[in-house]
C-alpha cells in the first residue's frame, strides 16, 4: 500500500473537519523536549482524524455506524457521525468510566455499556453489525483508520519536527501504525506500553499478535487486548518500552503541575518513558512525545 498517498489523500479529506492541533517545545528534567498537543483535538484524542476518514473514506449504509471502544474512539466516532450526518451505535465497557460515557452520551451516539473489557464491546459490535448491516468503524486496525491516524504525524512534520525520535504510546497500535506509515525510517520512534497492557511486546515476544490481560490505570485507552495486525506487521525491529502505573500517573501529574496541561494517563504514558528512565536517549538525541489524550477521569468541570 502506498501509505504516505493514503495519509496525504486523509489529510486533505478531513482538514476541514479536525483541528490543527498545537505543539510546545519544553524542557523537563534538564532535557529540551517537543510536544505534539493531541489532547487537543475535537472529543480529546487523536481518534477524530480516523474516524473523519473513515467516515468521509467510504460509503456509509443506511443502517449507519456501529463501533466498539474503550472510551475515546467511541467519542470520536459519535463526533464525526453527528457532524456528518449518520446514525451511530456505540458499544463501551463499563471500564471506560463516567467521564467517558458521559462524554460519548454528549454526542448524541446511541450508547450501549456493557460489563467487561474493550474485546466484550467489540464482539457485541461485531454481532450488530452482522444483524444490520450498519458499517464497523474499527478503533485501530483498519487501513482508513490508520491513514488517518497518520495526519497527525503528518501535520506534526509540517510545523517544523525536528526530533530524531519520537515517544508513542500504544493501544490497539492505530497511532504508531499511522506514525510509522508515515515517517518510513526518516525518524525513530519508540513504542510505549503500560506494563499491565502490553499487546505489542506480547505480540513482539511471540511473533504473532496474541491476547494479552489488560488492567491498570490506562486501561480505558490503551487497553487493548490483541495488537492490529496492520500495526503488527509495521513494528516488528521497533524500540520498545514498557513503563508502570506509578510513572504513567506521575508524568500525568508533572504535565499539569509544570505546564497545566490536564491529561489523562493514556495520554501522559509516552511521556512516562522518557521521565522515568524506561527509554534513555543519547545525550544529543532530539526527542519528541505525542501527548495523545485529554479525557480525564473524573471531568473536573462536570
């Protein structure tokens, strides 16, 4: 596939649809680090841009959307399903929480919560999808979702990147899929995962994507229980990390304490990496973090 024909195409698709989000250059712990403000984007995440291009990608049936996440996507999808005019059924887990519910309910999606993980939301999409032919908006692992993923990274180039490496956090792999479809080997970029939700290193360790257990305080974000096979297949050689909830939160915390930018722990998990020592740069390696999501539990101003 021609990827960065596919992310370009994306990027002029939804432009008038998504934000152009912000980027700072900082320095944290005696280390200049640039910053990709994704946190910033309509419903809070990055998800917006895939959701845009699927929608805008394809054909949408008359039975519409149906789709299945843990929080942010589903959010994402109900946006873009509203804006564009389309039915939308979202299916979440319970663990997604109230912030995340409440702000899917906002967007006016006909919401379904059911008790279990990210994969029970799935399969309960999966099934409607079967019985209405309403169209799968998949979170990570499809090639629309994952050229639209990829503006980000796009766009971040277009306002002046100048980092050798760039810190990712991984989910479903969506992000770094379209990150990596895009950079080819101009960049490095490392791949963070929560210790209690790692479907990458899982699926790196075994040579094949494999069910992982999923908990932990990113869970509703990057909880994930398999890896895409789309990003799978991108990532193999990669440089990848693993940080705990202790880091993930504390680097939640310095974000808003040194640069009040309030953020949930998916969102502060690539960060953890470099702040706690899981990815040691060389001492003139430029580096650069995705902040990826701004959906904090609970909402402070609810």
């Amino acid at each position: 596939m021609d990827w960065s024909g596919e992310i370009g195409a994306a990027a002029a698709r939804i432009a008038s649809h998504i934000r152009r989000t912000p980027v700072m250059d900082v320095v944290l712990n005696g280390r200049r680090v640039a910053l990709k403000l994704e946190h910033m984007q309509h419903t809070g995440s990055f998800k917006a841009r895939g959701a845009f291009n699927t929608l805008l990608g394809a054909p949408v049936p008359g039975a519409g959307l149906v789709a299945a996440s843990g929080g942010n996507h589903g959010a994402a999808v109900a946006y873009a399903a509203r804006a564009l005019g389309h039915a939308a059924r979202i299916y979440v887990p319970e663990m997604a929480g109230p912030a995340k519910i409440a702000l899917i309910e906002r967007q006016g999606a006909d919401l379904v919560v059911l008790p279990g993980a990210y994969a029970n939301a799935l399969e309960a999409a999966r099934t409607y999808e079967a019985e209405t032919g309403a169209a799968q908006i998949h979170a990570y692992d499809a090639p629309l979702t994952v050229a639209g993923q990829g503006t980000c990274m796009a766009e971040w180039e277009a306002q002046g990147l100048e980092a050798d490496t760039v810190l990712i956090a991984v989910g479903g792999g969506g992000l770094i899929a379209g990150a990596l479809a895009w950079l080819g080997a101009r960049r490095k970029v490392v791949a963070v995962e929560p210790v209690t939700a790692c479907a990458l290193h899982a699926a790196l360790a075994a040579g094949q994507p494999v069910d992982v257990e999923v908990s932990g305080v990113a869970a509703n974000a990057l909880g994930a229980r398999r890896i895409g096979e789309i990003c799978f297949g991108m990532a193999r050689g990669i440089t990848a990390v693993t940080v705990a909830d202790d880091a993930i939160t504390a680097a939640q915390a310095l974000l808003w304490r040194e640069l009040r930018q309030l953020v949930e722990p998916a969102g502060a998990t690539a960060l953890a990496a470099l702040l706690s020592g899981a990815y040691v740069p060389e001492p003139d390696e430029r580096v650069a973090v995705l902040i990826c999501g701004g959906n904090i539990a609970p909402d402070p101003l609810v």
